[in-house]
C-alpha cells in the first residue's frame, strides 16, 4: 500500500501501516544523530522539555551537508544515516515523546519494534545515499537546535514536503521487516555453500 | 607551463565532479539493474537513486550527504615535474573544495575525536602512489569513500588450503553480514596474495579498474563472474529489500602468495561510486571520466 501521511500524524493512521508500505511524508521533520539522541534523552529522565514537542511529528536519523544562505541556512544534501547506532535510545524516546514514524536506513532492533507495537509508532528507511533527492523535498529549515553538538548533530527542524519513499521496516504490530529478510538471507547462504556454489 | 596554483584549481573541479556527478560506466550500470530487476521494493529504491543522481547533477549538489573520506591514487611519470609538491597541492585542494563545493568535513582525531572541520589532517587525505618509468604525465583519480560502504570490506588471512574457495567464502562472508548497512547495490573490489597489506591494496586497485572490466587471467576473469552471482544471489539487494542486485560489480586483482598464506581482502563501495580521473600532461589538463569538465575553464 501506499500512503500519504500529514504531521502530527494520528496513533489510529500509523497503527495501519504494514511492512513493505511505501510512505510520503508532508510537514514537520525533526532530526537527531548519536549525539542528539544522548542529550535529548538527559532532558527528558531530569524532567526537561526538549526544543519542540515531538508529537505525531517524523525523527529522522541524518547529519545534513549545509550551507548559510542570505535568508538563514539552506540543507544541500540529507540522506539518512545508520540507524541501528541509535538503538539504545529509541525505545524510550519514543515512550516518552509520542514521536509517530522514525527514518533511518539498515533497520533498527526488537526493543525499536517493542516500542513501536506498545505506543503506536514505526520506522522506516529512506534510500540510502540519495542525499540530494531528501534536500529536494525540505521546503525549509524552521528552526535549529543544539548547534553547539556540531552541524551534523544538531537538531534540525525541517518542513518537508512529498519526502519519500519511505519504505516501513517496523510495523505497530511489531514486525521487523531486517530480522525476517537476515533469516533469509541466511538460507540463501546456506544454500549457495551446499548447492556446489563453493565446493568447501 | 601549468603552474601550481592551476592544478590545485583542477583537482578541486576533479572532486566537485566526484561527489555531485557518478562516473558514466557507473550510471549505465545502475540503469541496467533497475532495467533487470524485478522485485517490486527494489526497483523503487533503484528509481529513488536514479532521480537522486540525476537531481545532483543538475543541482551542483553532492549525491549523498556523506561524502566520506578524500582517498587519492596517483599514476605519476617519474619525471613529471611536480613529484614533490603534488602531495601538499592535494592537500590544500581538498581543503577549498571542502569550503567550496561544499564536502561535508569527515576527518575526525583517531584520538580525541575532535574534527578538523577542512577533510585534511594525519595521512588524510590518503595518497596512493604509483610511478611510471620514463614518462612525464600523472594521473590523479579522487575517490570519495563514504563510512557506511566501509562495512563491506576487511582482510583475512588463510591457510592455502583453504584455497580460491575459501577466499571467495570470506568475501561472501563479509558481504552477507554487511547487509543493508553498507547501502547496497555495491561495487567490489577483491585483492588475493600472500600478504594482508598486499591483499587489501590490490582490492583498491580493483575497485577503480572501471565497471565491468575483467581480469586479463582467465580463471580470475571467471571468479569475478562466480562471485558476483554468489553474492547477487544471497538476496539482500537494493538497500537490503530483496531481489537479484545486491552487487553491481565484482573485480579481482592478485599477486603471487607465500607457501604458507593466502590473504585476501575486500574494498567495497556503496552504489554512490564516486571517483573521478584526470592526466597532466605538460600544460594540459585533461578530465577522463568527467570529460565535460574539459569545456569548463577551469585552469
């Protein structure tokens, strides 16, 4: 299936979406790498707000190329980083914020997908590399947070409009789409070393 | 005479053109696997990277936001006469085109972590030297190697009797447990000899030998052939969704081993190939797989 989503984004509109769906995402993107996840997670186990209430809004895993324009900064490429890095951290964020759809590529672990099954969220991947295709769908910067974390680790704010494909990896009802294709993947292996592929 | 200060601007074109358009030979291949492929998930990732690249180019903006680490080989005659300098002219080249382009600054202190923020710093950017006897000329291929494709390369070192086999079993090893991460349909490059060192170098060195070039030595030409369908047929494909495209391309360079070892190693790049070559050649300049920065004025 394939589904156009709007920020902030609904429990019931996210709970539909399967594995395999393709997803185009209009409105309010937030960014965050290592760095951004480590401080966001601080503020939030002392009782802190973060910058911007992430609510039904869509985390990104990426570290933009950059450059200041005239009228503030202008994203030059935004293609998204590893996710399985933030693991550790998505869990919880994703408990604590209400953040609906988390972007990244290579798929994340079963506490990502525990979460998304318990609070109603997803992940999904955007192609990896295609950095100057995602700059293309930013219609603005709205504003930048924690730049003392570095360009690549700020958190970015971003208006989006048509970004995507986004292909869902982790379903709400818990499917994780890397775990079943390693499996596989592993078959396929087993199968190229005893069918005579390799003789040893 | 082409002076320093002319190269300098050249190189700093060379790595433009690296980062912001692919090598023709690699587009081509990116359009047959999506023209070959018929996984439904794949073939949307492969259009989603043929409107990147295209997007890029016409843009002036890198292909990907991780334009990685500033990897030089240079073909240099021995007696071209800027031997000496070329190394401090790559050097402050890769710190303009940084600024310019811009790149995104990748060179991070093995220690502190601290980032120089201009892509230069110890041994970075990497140089790799070859020189010719009797000739003149140089040529200077960029390679712009991004941190995610560095998952599918690494180095073993093996009993003989583990054979062509073993070998090709560890690469496909390394491969398998890369997966997505290393942002596939990849490019490979394979090194077999007797030592660690040899086997990782000779794997770069296959890596740029051009997309579907085939070892000259038969039996390596088919290996490249067997491993590349190997590989395609562990079914990770495109960014890890499924299908037949896992690998664009497989190429092989050997060496004689010692009695006692075989090594081999593995260099891969991501779809995003990105390298680029030019020739010096007395005060001529010439771009050979971006040749229409040969039109620009660049010098």
């Amino acid at each position: 299936m394939e589904y156009r989503l709007r920020t902030p984004i609904g429990e019931q509109e996210i709970r539909r979406l399967r594995v395999g769906d393709l997803v185009i995402v209009d409105g309010l993107v937030v960014t965050m790498r290592d760095a951004g996840h480590r401080r966001a997670i601080e503020h939030l186990r002392s009782g802190g707000r973060l910058p911007i209430d992430f609510s039904g809004l869509v985390l990104y895993h990426m570290g933009p190329v950059v450059r200041r324009a005239e009228s503030g900064w202008e994203i030059v490429a935004a293609g998204p980083t590893t996710s399985a890095r933030l693991e550790a951290y998505e869990p919880e964020l994703i408990e604590r914020t209400g953040i609906r759809l988390i972007v990244g590529k290579g798929g994340m672990g079963a506490r990502t997908a525990e979460a998304c099954m318990r609070f109603g969220a997803a992940y999904a991947i955007y192609p990896g590399g295609a950095g100057a295709l995602a700059a293309n769908a930013i219609e603005s910067v709205e504003r930048v947070e924690w730049l003392d974390l570095g360009i690549p680790e700020a958190m970015w704010v971003l208006r989006v409009r048509g970004f995507g494909p986004l292909m869902i990896a982790i379903d709400p009802s818990g499917r994780n789409f890397y775990d079943e294709r390693r499996r596989e993947v592993e078959e396929n292996m087993r199968r190229i070393l005893e069918g005579g592929g390799l003789r040893r | 005479m082409l002076a320093e200060d002319g190269i300098r601007r050249c190189v700093v074109e060379l790595i433009r053109a690296a980062a912001t358009h692919l090598p023709e030979d690699v587009k081509a291949s990116l359009r047959r696997a999506h023209e070959l492929e018929e996984n439904p998930l794949a073939r949307r990732m492969l259009s989603a990277i043929l409107e990147n690249v295209e997007l890029a180019e016409e843009r002036g903006r890198p292909i990907c936001q991780d334009t990685g680490i500033v990897m030089f080989s240079v073909k240099a005659g021995e007696k071209f006469p800027f031997l000496g300098k070329l190394p401090g002219i790559l050097r402050m080249a890769v710190a303009e085109a940084t600024r310019k382009i811009p790149l995104r600054p990748n060179a991070m202190d093995i220690v502190t972590g601290i980032n120089t923020g201009d892509n230069t710093g110890d041994y970075i950017p990497w140089i790799d030297w070859e020189i010719m006897p009797g000739e003149d000329y140089a040529e200077i291929t960029v390679l712009l190697k991004g941190g995610g494709s560095e998952a599918a390369g690494g180095v073993a070192v093996m009993a003989p009797s583990a054979g062509i086999e073993g070998a090709s079993r560890f690469v496909l090893e390394v491969i398998k447990e890369a997966g997505p991460r290393a942002c596939p349909p990849l490019v490979i490059g394979i090194g077999l000899g007797g030592t660690a060192y040899a086997a990782i170098c000779l794997a770069k060195r296959a890596l740029l030998r051009g997309m579907g070039s085939r070892n000259p030595r038969r039996e390596l030409a088919l290996l490249e052939e067997k491993i590349l369908e190997m590989v395609n047929g562990l079914g990770w494909g495109v960014h890890g969704v499924g299908g037949i495209t896992t690998a664009l391309d497989v190429r092989i360079e050997a060496s004689h081993r010692h009695p006692a070892s075989l090594a081999v190693g593995v260099v891969s790049s991501c779809w995003a190939f990105r390298y680029s070559t030019m020739r010096i050649s007395g005060d001529k300049v010439e771009f050979l797989t971006h040749e229409f920065l040969n039109d620009l004025e660049v010098r």
